[in-house]
C-alpha cells in the first residue's frame, strides 16, 4: 500500500480533529474552505505549440495569476508573483520565456534561485514542458555542480541559464565578456523565493542585480524582470529595492485549493510554579504518530536539526517498520548529502515514504508534491515561514490538516493566546538594506573591475562619486583623464567577499567509524559549535555519533558511532562592545535610549548531557572553541537610575534577563521580523553606559537595520513589553513573558513590570 | 576588511575634502607624450586614443633563423597585464609582437600610456595580428588570448575577433611534454634557464609587473617600466628561440640534447605523423637508461607504435628484452609478451607458457628480494595468476575441440 485513497485521509483527519483529548489543547481551529479555481482564456499571443504541450499535459486553461504573469511579461512589465505553494507559480515565469524562445532562439533568460537543489529541480520542470511543446530549449544550471566541459557550452549556447546569486557574483559578472551572447540577448530575469532575499544576503542581492543591469546596459539589453515569492507583507517593495524599478504586484491566486484545518495547538501546563508546559516535541510526535498510522502523508517542521534527529528517532521508535523493509518515515534536512535528499524527496512525491521530519530546508519550493498533513513544532519564528510550512500540506481536492504545535517560548505563547495574530494580522517585512556602505562598497569594487564607472553615474547612493574617490584613495581604482574610474588592483574583487557572510564555509562532519573514513555531512560555521563541538552526541538520521575530536583549523569534525540515552545541548556566552554611539536621547525621566555600532563576540562554553525522555540533566562539560565577532548595530535602553537604584543586585540582574526576554519577542513583533535576526543582552553593569542596560542587536554581520528602526519605536516597545507582562496570567513570571521565576527570581515578574512603568 | 566604523570615518573624511581636486588625478595631459619621448619611442595617435610603439630588433642565431624561415609566418605573441584573472577588468597595457625579418626578430612593443587608450592599443594589436598566418605564444591559449579576446568583446572590437590567425601554436604542452619531468617544471623561465641558457637579468619578476604599471600611472617614474620592457621582450625573444630548437629537436637533434624526456619527444614526433622516428627516439632512449620502471614505460609505448603498425613480432622481442632480470618489471614484460602472442599472433599456447614464464620470474624475484614491496609482488601475482588460470582453461578447451574434430 503506497498512498492511501483521499475519502481514508479525510476520515483520519477528521478523527484526529474530534478527538477530546488533543480537542483539549486547541486553542484556535479555522477550517479554510475549498474554493474553486479561476480559469482566464488563453493569451492570443502564446506560442501555439506551449498551448498544445499545456493542453496535453492536462491544462485546460491558465489561473487568472498565469494569465496576468503572461500579460505583463508581453507589455514589458516587470512583475512579482505571490501565490501559495502548488499554485502553479513556475509557470507564470516558464510560459513567458518558453514564449520568446520559442519565438527568436537567440533570446536568452537567466534564472536566479537561491540553492542549487531548487535550480536543479527547476531545470527538469523547465526541460519537460519545452520537449511537449517541441521546443528543443537549450538549458542548464551553471553553478558548482557543473560539469567544467558543459559550461563553455551553456556560457555560449545557453538560451536559459539556472544559476544562483553567488555565483552569478562570483562567476557570471566578473566574466561576462565570456557571457556576452546571454547578456546581449537577455529578454528575462527570473527571481524565484524572493522571500529569502531579505536582510544582509537580500542587501548582497540587490548589489548583484545592480551590478547585473550595468553589465546588461553596457550590452544594449534591458530585460524584464518576473520574481515569485512566498507570502510576505510587502512583495512588491521588495522586489522594487531589490530590481530598482517599478514592479507589477500579481498576487490574485485563481489555483483551486481543498478543504484545510488549521489548528494551533498548546500542550497542557506540565509544572504550574514553572509555568513550564508539555514538550511540543512530544506533543507533535503523538499528533505525527496518529496521523502517520492512519495513512495520512504527514510533514513536521521541527526547528534545530537536533530536534530533527530526536523526533525522528521517536516516530520510528513508535511506528517500526516491517522487518526487512526500509523505514517509511525519514529525517530531512541541511547536512544530508545531495543524493540522500533527492532519494527522500522522490520517496515523498511518489508516496514511499509516509512521514518526514524536516527544518526548514524544506520550506523552499523543493519539489515534495503535496501531503496531507503539516505539523510544525514550534512557530518557526514568522509568520510568512508558518505559512509556508502550513502550505506543505493541501491538495487541489480533498481535505487536509496544518497544526501549529506551540512551545513554551514567550512568542509561541502569545500566539497560544492571541491566535487572531496568525490568523489576520500582515506577515513580516521583508526589510534590506542595499545601500549599507560595507556591503555596497564591496559591490562596487566588484562593479568597476567588471566596466570602468564613469563619475556621474551612480551605483545605489547619490555619494557615489565620493565613494569612487575613496576607493581611489585606496589604491583599487584610478580616475583617467575621461572621467572614468578603472580598476587598478591586482585583485580580483569579487573573491574578496561572499554573499552569504553568515556562513563562509562549512564544516565536514567525518565518520570514523568503519575501516574507511566516510563524510556524514557538514554543518555551517556558525552552527558548528553548537553541535559538533567534542564530546557532543550528533544525530544524523537518527543515528547517534560522538564526536572524538573536532579540528577548527582544518574544519573538520571527526565522528564514531555510538548508542547512549543521551543527546546534548551547549550553551552561549555573548559579550558586547559599544564602537560608536551614532544616535541618543535621554527620554528621563524614563531612561537612556541610544543606538549604534557594536562589535558581539560568542564563544561556546559549555555542554550538557539531556536523558532521553525523561529530559533529565545527566552531566555537562566544557568546550574550548575560539570565540567569534561580528560588527554590527544595536539599540539599548538604560532605566532611569533612581529606579535600578531601589533594587539590590542578584533581583536587578534576574530582572533584566526577564525584561530582555520580553523585549526580544515584543521587539520581533513590533518590526515584523524573525525573533532570530535580533540578539539581546542584558547586563547589569554595562562597561559602556556604567550603568543597568539592555541591548537589542541586529543578528547579522553589520546589521539590516532592525535596530535602527527600533531606536525609533522604543516608546511603543516599552509599552507593549508591559501589556504582554502585565495581561499574561502567570503569578511570578512563565516561559510566557519574562521566563520562569527559577531563572529570573521571585520578583521577577514584579520588579519587570515596575521597571517598565518607570520607563514609560 | 574595512569595519563599519572605518567606512563611515573613511566617507566623513572624503566628504569634508570634498571640492578639492583629487591629488592622484593624471599630472599632466602630455604625460604619454613624455613616456614615449623618455623611452625614446613613437607615440601613435589616433583619434580612439594614443599608443607608445617601441620597435626593437633582436639578432638570432643563424641556424635559428634559417629553421624558422621555413615555417609560416608567425606572430610571435605576448601581453603583460594588471592581474592574473582573465576576468572584464583584467588589462592587457602592454603587448608585444614579434615577426622574422631575414636573420632578426624584429618585435613591436604596443605600451598603453592609460586607461582610456586602450581601444587604441587593441587596434594595433589586432591589425598586426591580422596579417600574421599563425600565432605563436607561451600559454597563450589559456591565456593571453582569452584575455585579447575579453579586451575585444568589452570594447566591442568583433570584427578584429574574426581576423585573429585560426593557426596558434601554444609551445608551453609542448614544452611540458618534453621538459617538465626533467626541469621540474615548465615554466618559461625553467625552460630558458634548462635549455636555452637564456640568463635574465635586467628585467623584473613576473609578479612585480602590475605594480609596476600602477606604480607608473599614480605618478611614479617611467623608470619602473624599463625592467617590464625588457621582461616582455625577452619573453618574445625566447619564444623565438624555443621555437628553434624544438624545430633542432625534431630534425633529429634529440640524438645530443640534454634534459629531454625521450618519451615527451616520441609523443612529439606522432603527434607529427613520425610513426618510425618516434619509435627510434624511444628505442634511443631505452638503450640509455638503467631505470626499470622508466624501461617499461618506454617499452610500452614502442609495443602500442609497433602493434598500431602491424609488427607484433618487433612489440615481442622488444618486450622479451626486458624479461632478462628477475624481477617484477621482468614478469610484468612477460605478461606483454604472452598478451601480444595471444592478440595479435593468435597463439594461445605461446601466450600460455609467456604467462608460465612470467610466474616463475616472480618466484624468483620474490625468492632474491627483488620484488620490491610485497603489496607489488601480490598485485602482479594476482594478475599473472588469473590469466594463468584462463589460459589453461582456454588451450584445454582448444585441445578438446582439435580432437573432437580429429576424431
């Protein structure tokens, strides 16, 4: 039995959602109603023959949002299209440049997707349709993958080209003499998950797209743009700072879509004095569990690639195979080779496997198909990711399930508490920041050794011409007697810098094990520490590894299979330097506001040892990492000092890590961002200010302006820290609000609420 | 990596000095003008832009040139650059070419005095190369040529494309071929110093040769270019004479050359369509050499030359003289012999008892500490024992057929 006929998923769905037990812990439950698809009549002007491939291949007419796509891209419109997942997205953008293909073969398109499975995957999607419509579209992906002899090919011949940002930077621009047959002819550009575009990698982007429309001028081409994303609150701003032009919103969805639960779901209260509630882990595998063994096709989103492994782990535990027979239920996320993916992923679309626990690598429009249900364990920190984990689950017909299984984070219980937030309020912001000087004078290094800049164009910002004489003064470029700016540097700049500065390179996980040395996988820089230090316990797909010895230099870690109770959890320590004030005011009597740059360094200091289940402390150790920096900006708030004054220490310092706490999740919600793209840190005697003081910092390397917004809004911030204090329920804090009150003291709660009346 | 905060001061500062002119803007406008007259060379100028043209003409050797007049006329051909990219904004300033002129090289130095001169620069080049019927460079496909080419196309010069010679000899495989195993390596400057006893002194490293012109432009000395001249010509001088003596080499004057690795040399003259002169090279260099392993090397190479010409029986007593010692290379020769008796000769009980050979060679080899390493010995025992096996089992298999068809 390979799937399981809709009218069985339905009944099993149905069971699950009338179910007293888990009906206890609903807090909210919508049911979206199906609708109707919208039919538009074909465009006059398609190729007759991509209207006979459609036709054969079972499309009957385009979706209304197809046929605007189509309309734009012929009036020479840019356009962003936002659709659910399987609205038929792809082919807004397919129909249009299979179009012009087909019309004149020397017209070009370049592709943009923001990792290579997504190209890959993109690149059979694109061959099937033009081979119906006998269109014999020459295409490739052009990244890493490439083979050296296929991409002298698909440089000179290519009429579509699938690449990605980076190397679109890093191989594509600094070359396009080599390219000049696509630059000459690019009709399209195509920018599909948009949404991942956004704070520093989005301001990288949009650099790139400068860069790109340079060369494409310098050519004599001006294509259009057509980008696709997920459901943001603003698409369109986004797609227009990124493009720099105007840009038609397409988001009328006329894809049909069955019936579909939404169910947020918050585990019942496990210690009342802690405020701790149940495990959403477990709670999501009992959910995963019931739905699993009635058939239902069943996703769970989990959120660190721990929890990945344990409630992989878990499922099989619970639902074994059939001896001999491989499991039906597999772990999916960054870390697992290429082809193990691609297995998992055939072994989704084509009903073999039954249940698969992912990160968010499977967020991204990887093609999996569609499945009957969604569960994700834990808000996976927006709204518009929430959305796109909900939309993995939902068929064009028949009826399907979303659960939204809180945890006992301070955000995941407000929406416990206030689902409406979900449910209508506008998802985030996708917020970059282009014209950030550290990533936008990389960018115009890399620019000018590409064409010669002459000194009245601009590259973003109107100081251009200033920010061409600095780079003079440094020796990278000279201004000639035309009035151009060279590049004079024996450099090549675009190898000075990546685009994802997050993670530079990663780490190789090596298994010991056997009698010959096997790669496991690898993790980011940045996570590295974190799950592969020494001594950690690391699962990879549910199997437990020790790690022997982890070489940071060479960044390698070395692993050997082992079978303990354990897994293990490490922790963070975080220190803040203030570089430059850059803003301030003194709002007494309610305190000290200012804003500016900081330099964070995190070093990993310790482990523990977490029993399986039980979740019971067995041990700890310590890590001896090298710490890592970050430049970036940040906001803090000092309380007015006869306030902190009142207060002896050990209450102010519980005090300030519940208001932190607080502030981070209000502060998230109040920028419409990931709570993950802020950092905070509190400290009771800040070495900068001499006084109490709580920083609010951008995440990510010379910040995206998060914090600089905030500095403007720390007056609506301190406000809504104390409603959501104030109205949460607990007596002396919960994981809720400002933390339990074993972390933040007996009058934790107390000394937060009067510290934010005094800041008001 | 500049910090946020330097940037910041960085821009604060450019924008108070803002209104100033900039200090390292061109001196003056004639400064080509007083490069060429400095270097004591002509300065073209066209309305596109201006180029210094240094005309330089080196004295060859009499035998060098007269091999070289026999060939087509070539373009000897080379670029110094501002990097090693041949990315868009990787610039040829300064690009060199040579062509015979009865006993002289007679070579035209194309400097670019700046920037915006290079379209200028490119049409000299192109025009010169134009005329040429074939390019000869020093990497230069991987190269030079490539980068001419991104010059071309980023100033949109498609036509000048077209006219570039089809036929381009890049020496350095060549050179690699015959050299790099007994130089070490094949660089141009390992090949003046190991085979042409070309000495250079009074020009500068390759990797000082960006600065230079950089150095030049933000107001330095025409002084730093005299040593990228010399280093350039000197580039084309040797190129000259490379090809030389790779013209002595294949007219049979590999008999008395030094360094040569023999097998590059009869890869050489196939590539040529000297089937028998590779093999006399080959045959040449086994007679001089003691080294086992480098004997079978040589030996295979004449077997393949000798069986793609139809004489086994050559391949078989080549192979058969390196079955005298006991040792691995001795079976392995062996092994050679009885593949060529079964293959090319069709005799299956020849190639039985070669294979016989070959394992008692290998006993005794092992037995007189000969073998070498015992994971060698046990991989050439595993190999001689499989066709061991088969052979016996194939001429068994051919007896019984002879006497079935007997009876």
């Amino acid at each position: 039995m390979l799937t399981v006929p809709a009218r069985d998923a339905e009944e099993a769905i149905a069971r699950l959602v009338a179910d007293p037990t888990i009906e206890a812990m609903v807090t909210a439950h919508r049911v979206l109603e199906p609708r109707p698809p919208r039919h538009a009549p074909w465009p006059e002007n398609l190729d007759p023959r991509l209207r006979q491939a459609l036709h054969d291949r079972g499309v009957e007419a385009l979706y209304t949002h197809q046929a605007q796509a189509f309309a734009a891209a012929s009036a020479r419109r840019n356009a962003v299209v936002v659709t659910p997942t399987a609205s038929g997205k792809t082919l807004c953008y397919n129909l249009p440049v299979l179009d012009a293909v087909a019309r004149d073969d020397a017209a070009r398109a370049l592709y943009l997707f923001p990792t290579k499975a997504l190209a890959a995957d993109q690149l059979v999607e694109l061959r099937a349709l033009s081979d119906a419509a006998g269109i014999g579209l020459k295409t490739h992906t052009y990244d890493g993958d490439t083979p050296a002899n296929v991409r002298s090919v698909v440089r000179s011949a290519g009429q579509v080209v699938i690449t990605n940002p980076d190397m679109l930077h890093a191989a594509i621009l600094p070359h396009h003499t080599k390219w000049f047959k696509l630059f000459e002819n690019l009709q399209y550009v195509v920018i599909d998950e948009l949404h991942t575009y956004r704070g520093l990698f989005g301001s990288h982007v949009a650099n790139v797209i400068r860069r790109l429309r340079r060369i494409c001028r310098h050519y004599g081409a001006d294509p259009i743009f057509i980008c696709a994303s997920a459901t943001i609150a603003n698409p369109r701003e986004l797609a227009e700072r990124i493009i720099e032009a105007p840009v038609e919103l397409i988001d009328d969805n006329g894809a049909p879509s069955g019936r579909k639960h939404i169910l947020v779901v918050n585990p019942p209260v496990a210690n009342g004095e802690l405020g701790i509630r149940g495990s959403s882990v477990l709670t999501a595998q009992r959910l995963g569990e019931q739905l699993i063994r009635d058939g239902v096709q069943t996703i769970l989103f989990a959120r660190s690639r721990t929890a990945v492994e344990v409630l992989t782990s878990y499922l099989r535990e619970a639902i074994p195979a059939p001896d001999g027979h491989p499991s039906t239920i597999r772990g999916y996320r960054g870390g697992y080779l290429p082809n193990q993916r691609h297995e998992i992923e055939r072994g989704l679309r084509e009903g073999r496997v039954r249940g698969v626990v992912a990160t968010n690598a499977l967020e991204l429009g990887i093609d999996i198909g569609s499945l009957d249900a969604a569960i994700s364990v834990g808000y996976p920190g927006t709204i518009a990711s929430t959305w796109q984990q909900m939309g993995r689950a939902g068929r064009r017909s028949g009826t399907s399930i979303s659960v939204l299984v809180c945890s006992s984070s301070p955000i995941d219980q407000f929406l416990a508490a206030h689902p409406e937030y979900l449910f209508d309020s506008s998802p985030e912001h996708g917020l970059i920041n282009p014209d950030n000087l550290y990533v936008l004078l990389n960018h115009l290094r890399a620019s000018s050794f590409e064409l010669p800049v002459p000194a009245t164009e601009r590259f973003g910002l109107e100081e251009t011409p200033l920010l061409l004489d600095m780079l003079q003064e440094d020796g990278y470029l000279r201004r000639a007697d035309d009035d151009r700016y060279y590049w004079s540097h024996e450099n090549f700049p675009a190898s000075d810098f990546s685009l994802r500065t997050g993670a530079p390179e990663n780490v190789v996980i090596v298994d010991t094990t056997g009698d010959r040395h096997r790669v496991l996988g690898e993790v980011d820089l940045f996570a590295a520490p974190l799950l592969v230090h020494e001594k950690a316990i690391y699962i990879h797909e549910g199997v437990q590894h020790h790690v022997d010895r982890l070489d940071w230099d060479e960044r390698k870690a070395y692993v050997t299979r082992t079978d303990v109770d354990y897994y293990t959890d490490a922790s963070l320590g975080i220190t803040l330097k203030v570089l430059e004030v850059a803003d301030e005011t003194d709002a007494a009597p309610a305190g000290g506001r200012q804003r500016g740059e900081v330099m964070v360094a995190w070093k990993v200091t310790m482990f523990k040892k977490i029993k399986f289940h039980t979740h019971e402390n067995v041990g700890w150790g310590s890590i001896s990492i090298p710490e890592q920096e970050m430049h970036t900006t940040a906001t803090w708030l000092i309380p007015p000092a006869e306030l902190v004054n009142r207060y002896d220490r050990d209450t102010l310092d519980g005090a300030l890590i519940g208001l932190g706490r607080v502030a981070r999740t209000t502060a998230a919600l109040l920028l419409m961002s990931d709570v993950r793209d802020l950092g905070v840190l509190a400290q009771v005697q800040a070495p900068f200010t001499g006084r109490p003081t709580l920083y609010l910092y951008d995440a990510v390397p010379g910040g995206v302006g998060l914090t600089e917004r905030l500095f403007s809004l720390t007056d609506e911030l301190v406000r809504a820290c104390r409603d959501a204090v104030t109205s949460c329920p607990c007596s002396d804090g919960c994981p809720a609000c400002v933390g339990p009150a074993i972390e933040v003291g007996a009058r934790g709660k107390a000394t937060v609420i009067e510290l934010l009346a005094g800041m008001s | 990596m500049l910090t946020q905060r330097l940037l910041a001061d960085k821009l604060a500062a450019v924008r108070r000095s803002q209104g100033t002119a900039s200090p390292s803007r061109p001196l003056a406008a004639d400064r080509a003008d007083g490069l060429a007259r400095w270097l004591g060379a002509e300065l073209r100028v066209a309305d596109v832009g201006r180029v210094i043209l240094i005309e330089r003409s080196i004295p060859l050797p009499v035998d060098v040139a007269a091999a070289l007049a026999t060939l087509p006329a070539a373009c000897y051909f080379d670029t110094e650059t501002t990097g090693l990219s041949t990315g868009a904004g990787t610039v040829v300033f300064l690009a060199a070419l040579g062509r015979l002129d009865g006993q002289r090289l007679v070579v035209h130095q194309y400097l670019l005095p700046d920037y915006p001169d290079e379209l200028a620069l490119l049409r000299h080049v192109a025009a010169e190369l134009a005329v040429a019927e074939r390019l000869v460079t020093y990497n230069g496909r991987a190269f030079d040529l490539p980068l001419v080419v991104a010059r071309l196309t980023v100033n949109g010069l498609f036509s000048a494309m077209a006219e570039i010679p089809q036929r381009h000899d890049d020496l350095l495989p060549v050179a690699r071929r015959l050299w790099r195993r007994s130089l070490g390596g094949a660089r141009l400057a390992d090949v003046e110093r190991g085979v042409l006893g070309v000495e250079r002194t009074s020009d500068c490293p390759s990797w000082e040769v960006p600065g230079r012109w950089f150095g030049y432009l933000r107001g330095g000395s025409p002084e730093l270019l005299v040593a990228v001249l010399d280093h350039n010509l000197q580039d084309i001088a040797s190129l000259a004479l490379l090809e030389g003596e790779l013209l002595r080499l294949r007219a049979g004057g590999w008999r008395n050359a030094a360094a040569l690795d023999h097998r590059g040399m009869a890869i050489e003259l196939l590539r040529d369509g000297r089937g028998a002169d590779a093999l006399e090279v080959l045959e040449h260099a086994l007679d001089g050499t003691v080294d086992p392993a480098e004997a079978a090397g040589l030996r295979r190479l004449s077997s393949r030359l000798l069986l793609a010409g139809g004489e086994p029986e050559r391949a078989e007593a080549l192979w058969r003289d390196g079955t005298r010692r006991a040792s691995i290379e001795a079976a392995t020769a062996w092994v050679e012999v009885a593949r060529i008796r079964e293959r090319h000769r069709g005799d299956l009980r020849g190639a039985l008892e070669a294979t016989q050979a070959a394992s008692r060679v290998l006993d005794l080899a092992f037995a007189l500490g000969r073998g070498g390493s015992i994971e060698a010995i046990a991989r050439t025992r595993l190999i001689v024992d499989r066709r061991l096996r088969r052979l016996r089992r194939w001429v068994a298999a051919a007896e019984r057929r002879r006497a079935r068809v007997a009876a």
